[in-house]
C-alpha cells in the first residue's frame, strides 16, 4: 500500500515539528509495510513569501489529490 501525504510545514518551529513527526511517520509505515509518499506545500508565512498569498492554489490542489495532510504551524513570525 502506498499513501500521499501533503505535507505543510508552516512557519516558526512548525518545519522542525513536521520533520520529526515525517521520520516517525515513515518508520512506521517501513516496519509495517507500506509506503509513504510526501509532498512539500507551503501556507502561512512562507507561502506568503514566495507566492505572495497565504494558501495558493498550488496548495490545495496539493491537499485536495493527497490521502492525508500533516500540517504544522502556520502563520507569520
């Protein structure tokens, strides 16, 4: 089995959180036997900084085609 996860890592400590809650996530599924696949997207702060706004497009496209989405902290240090 494999699963796309969406992944936002935010703003502030929120890249350092998911990071951490991606290597769990994925020594999980390796010992039980299925595959993950994440897919970076950017939202709040950081988004705000490359696109301009603070959820593009690109983003929820992302999101919407995903199994699941881990988001961290999102907002503007």
């Amino acid at each position: 089995m494999k699963a796309t996860i969406a992944v936002i890592g935010g703003d502030g400590i929120g890249p350092e959180i998911v990071g951490a809650a991606q290597k769990v996530m994925a020594a999980v599924a390796a010992k039980q036997g299925f595959d993950l696949e994440f897919k970076p997207c950017l939202a709040g702060g950081a988004a705000l900084d490359v696109f301009g706004v603070p959820l593009p497009q690109e983003t929820i496209d992302t999101c919407r085609a995903a199994d699941a989405v881990l988001l961290g902290a999102v907002g503007d240090p």
